[in-house]
C-alpha cells in the first residue's frame, strides 16, 4: 500500500531538488523517498546509540575500532 504525502518546500530547497532531479536523471519523489529512508535510519541508529553508549562506554567501548574488535 502507498501513501500520497504532499510536502512544502521553501523555494531554495525545492529549485535545488530540481536541479539535482535533473542532472541525475531520476524523478524528484524517487530522492524524497531516499532520503527521508536515509533520515529514519538515522534516527533510529541514534536511538540505540543513546541507549548503548553509557553501555559501551563502561565496557571501553569508545570509537568505531573498538566496536569492530568487540565484534570481529
């Protein structure tokens, strides 16, 4: 199922999502779709990433390396 969302752009941004529309070839609604997933996923990893990080910072889990030792 699809939902219509109709959405107010100031006009720089929307001359902008033009622009962009048309040197990429793709339609303006394909890159809204894309990057509001982007921000929701991104919201959401800083979700866990307030929920973990008091967590992982007891553990010595502090940069982007430790994770990956933890997890390797």
């Amino acid at each position: 199922m699809r939902t219509v969302l109709s959405v107010s752009l100031p006009e720089k941004i929307s001359d902008e999502l033009d622009r962009v529309a048309r040197s990429s070839g793709r339609n303006k609604s394909d890159i809204v779709k894309e990057c509001l997933s982007m921000f929701l996923w991104e919201m959401k990893l800083k979700t866990v990433q307030k929920k973990l990080g008091p967590k992982a910072k007891r553990l010595g889990i502090v940069s982007e390396e430790d994770v990956f030792k933890a997890v390797s």
